[in-house]
C-alpha cells in the first residue's frame, strides 16, 4: 500500500493500489506504522509521544481512583459547618488538597520531559 502521506494514510484519504485500508488499528499498530514511515523519519518523534501517552495512563489512573460510587460527594453545607466549627475552612482544605495533586501531577510531568532529555 502506498500513501502521500502519513497524515492521508491515517485520515483514511486514499491508497494507491485501491486496496481498503484496516478500519480498526491498535495504538501500537499506529506507533510502529508511524515509526517506520519516510524509513523511520519521524521515529524519534513517535517515541516520544508513547511517553507521554504513558504518562496520560499514569494520570487516568489517578483520576479513577475514586470512583463516585465508592466515595459519594459529600454536603459541602455540612462540611463546611464541621470545618467552621473546628476553625478551618473548606477553602483552606480544598487548596492543599488541589495543591498536592498539582504538585504530584508536576513531578510526574517533570520526570518524563527529564528522561527525554537524557536519551
């Protein structure tokens, strides 16, 4: 099968020698076809965007890890009528909280660009 580009290839546009093209690829499938594309041109850069799709599982399985039907959202009216009478806030607890998962979702990000400049 011969395409223009990778972009037609991937968009489904065309081929060459009429013959249809797999409907259904696996991200792995898409890497490697990538990857060897223009004899392995844009290698490196396919490479690259597994880590970060790595990352992006990295980070999905944090977001999942509370699913709402274990840890229902609570009367924020009540907590704040418990936090107020112990004198804290809940905007005080709601900023370290997001705090600590901005600060985690930082290192995670920094650790990946890190290894990429180490290859």
């Amino acid at each position: 099968m011969i395409y223009k580009t990778f972009k037609e290839w991937a968009a489904g546009l065309w081929l060459e020698d009429g013959e249809p093209r797999k409907q259904a690829y696996t991200r792995d499938e898409l890497l490697l076809i990538e990857m060897g594309w223009n004899y392995g041109k844009d290698a490196g850069a396919a490479a690259e965007r597994e880590k970060y799709y790595e990352l992006l599982e990295e980070i999905k399985v944090w977001r999942e890890a509370y699913p709402l039907s274990i840890f229902p959202e609570p009367d924020w009216e009540k907590v704040r009528d418990a936090l107020t009478m112990n004198g804290l806030t809940l905007d005080a607890i709601s900023a370290s909280n997001l705090r600590h998962a901005a600060n985690r979702f930082y290192e995670m990000l920094d650790e990946t660009i890190r290894a990429r400049g180490q290859e």
